[in-house]
C-alpha cells in the first residue's frame, strides 16, 4: 500500500504496565518449569501481571493518558479511538469505548481491532486512512492486553510466555515525509487454529465442559507459530523498506514484536541488522501482544534510541495468522 500525499505521524506517545512483576522463578513454583529453560529458549526473565481488580480498559486508559499528554491533546480534541486486543474487558462492548468514557473523549468515535499482536500496526494503519482521507483529524490509537487473565497458569507451554502491558500513540497530520512511510499487513488465516482461544465465542460458547476442559484461555501450537514468526517477521520487514525506496542502510532501529529472542535474532539475521540496531525488552515484559510494539517502541523513544529523523521499522506477527510491518520517520523532538 502506497501511503503518499498527506504526512501522517506518531504525535503522541505513552505505555503503561501493571505493578506486579512476576520472575521465571516464582513460575518454579507453580508448573514444572525453570528460570534456565524460560530464558535460553525465549529471553524472558520476568513479566508485568495485572491486579485481580485490574482489566485491559484500566491498562488501556493509562497508556491513553500518558499518550494524550506527550502530544498535548485534550480527549475532546480526538475524532476517534481505536483499540486493538485479544483480552477484551468483556467479548461487548468495545473496550474502546469503555476507554472513551474514562478519558471523557466525547467527540470520539470507538471500535476495537483484533488483529492480536500486529494489533497495534493494523490499529495504526485504520487510524492513519482516516486523517489521510480528511475526515478526522487526532486518532488515539490503543493497544492493551490483561493475557494473565486468559492464561492457563497450569500450562507450561504457554503460561511463561505471556504478560500485560499497554501502549498507545496519538496519530495526527505532520510535516511533509514524516510519519508513516509505509506499511504492509498481511494474514494467513489458515493457520486460524494454531494460536487461539477455543471456546467462550459463537462456535463453542461457555459451558461447564469448556470450563473444566480449560478452553477458555490461550491455547498454541508454538513449533508452528514460531516457523511462522521467524519466516514472516524478516520477510515483512524487508518488503516494506523495499517498497519505500530505503534499504536496511537506511533504517536506524528494529522495534520488532517482543515474543522470543530466538525469534528476534532471526528476524534480525534476515535483514542482515546487527543486534544493536535491534530494540529488545522481552526480558522484562515478555510476550504483551497487541501491546509490545508500543511498549517498545515508547521505550525506544525516551531511552534516546530514536530521535527525530530517524526511519524505523516495526514488524510484528501473531494469532490469525497475521503479520504487519511500518517504516516511519520520527517525527517529534525530545
Ligand atoms: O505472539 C505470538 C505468540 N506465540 C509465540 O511467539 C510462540 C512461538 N513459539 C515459541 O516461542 C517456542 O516454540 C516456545 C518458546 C513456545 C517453545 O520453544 P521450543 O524450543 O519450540 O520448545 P518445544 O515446544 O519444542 O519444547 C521442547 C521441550 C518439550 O519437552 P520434550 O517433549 O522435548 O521432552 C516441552 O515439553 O521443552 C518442554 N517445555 C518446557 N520445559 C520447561 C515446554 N515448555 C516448557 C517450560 N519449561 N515452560
């Protein structure tokens, strides 16, 4: 997708996790697991875990405060709000629209995106068409996870890789060749089942089997989700430098999908990118979903690691299948 005339950016951005960290070492105590294993095969150390009062609209909120104040938007200011999640506070309504009224955003229209973890580029790329086209003008975008509270904490295969977190950015015009440069979302929904939520939906709805058979939390085929990953993730990001005229020469950060530093490090060799050209924060946060591109990515930002006139790339892959990858040039002073 060619994304030309009007300039469209990041003017605004903000994360926010929950209080409650939990290490590889207090899962010891719970599934037959080890901090060893946790961290040689995936990276992560430790992960951020909601309060049991705590649901993915109050993460979402917090993300959308600090993003709002970073661009120096009121919420009356915002035409539309788009929040993309795969743990939604409940299946309706939005939980977009839960987020419009604690922020008292009273102009904004509200949807929610599922698009699980390229969430957030796909929610970006929605948001992006609106102001290109004219017809709003400051879109908050949102992506926010409460995955502990659709985790099977008795299954190991899942249970070490997940945590909760949000991230949001305001979107707005900005000057001439800044901004989203371009981008490239794709999916494969024959892969559907491999990374999926079984039941509490139109196919199997909640039953007391379903409950007791557990199919109401994350359910995975990892070996298959991480060829998937680790095939998409180079590849993506490679095609949307292409199609912006760049090359690797030109891009001056990788923020990729915090999932797997296995994975990270091959998508990293694809692009023939050093690991320092690479932004990594797995290790604290583990596998956020929707929301780990923009935790990084904020991270990135107010570590000094992108300033403005820098080109990056965020690239991402997850449940659907899907995959989704954006250049952008930065567009804000510090
Ligand atoms: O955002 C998208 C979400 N999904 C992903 O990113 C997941 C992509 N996949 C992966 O990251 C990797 O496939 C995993 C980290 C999930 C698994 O790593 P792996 O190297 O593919 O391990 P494996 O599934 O082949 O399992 C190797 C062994 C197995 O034991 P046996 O059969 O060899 O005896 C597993 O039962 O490791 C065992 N195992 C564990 N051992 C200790 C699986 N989970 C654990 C665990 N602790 N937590």
């Amino acid at each position: 997708m060619q994304m030309n005339d009007k300039s469209v950016g990041i003017i605004g951005i903000g994360s926010y996790v929950p209080e409650k960290v939990v290490t590889n070492f207090d899962l010891e105590k719970i599934v037959d697991t080890s901090d060893t294993w946790i961290y040689e095969r995936t990276g992560i150390r430790q992960r951020h875990v909601c309060a049991e009062d705590q649901a993915t609209s109050d993460l979402g909120l917090e993300a959308a405060k600090r993003a709002l104040a970073d661009a120096k938007v009121s919420p009356e200011e915002l035409d539309l709000i788009i929040l993309a999640t795969v743990s939604p506070d409940t299946m309706f309504p939005a939980v977009a629209c839960r987020v419009q009224d604690a922020l008292g955003a009273k102009n904004a229209a509200a949807f929610d995106l599922s698009a699980a973890c390229s969430g957030f580029a796909y929610a970006m790329t929605v948001g992006a068409q609106f102001i290109k086209t004219g017809l709003y003008k400051k879109v908050l975008v949102v992506a926010a996870e409460a995955l502990s509270k659709i985790t099977n904490w008795e299954d190991r295969n899942t249970c070490v890789l997940f945590g909760d977190g949000a991230g949001a950015v305001i979107l707005g015009e900005v000057e001439a060749g800044y901004g989203i440069i371009e981008v490239e979302l794709g999916s494969e929904g024959a892969g559907a089942n491999l990374l999926h939520m079984p039941a509490g939906g139109s196919r199997r709805p909640a039953t007391p089997e379903t409950v007791a058979e557990k199919l109401h939390s994350i359910h995975m085929n990892g070996n298959e989700v991480f060829k998937f990953a680790v095939k998409t993730m180079g590849e993506s990001a490679v095609r949307s430098i292409e199609k912006a005229g760049l090359t690797t020469d030109d891009i001056s950060l990788l923020v990729p999908h915090q999932a797997n530093m296995r994975i990270i490090k091959s998508a990293a060799k694809r692009l023939g990118f050093p690991m320092d050209k690479v932004f990594v924060n797995v290790d604290k946060y583990a596998n956020t979903s929707s929301a780990s591109i923009p935790l990084a990515l904020d991270e990135a930002v107010k570590s000094g690691r992108i300033k403005k006139g820098d080109t990056f790339v965020i690239v991402g892959f997850g449940a659907g299948l899907t995959w989704a990858s954006a250049v952008i040039k930065w567009c804000k002073e510090d």
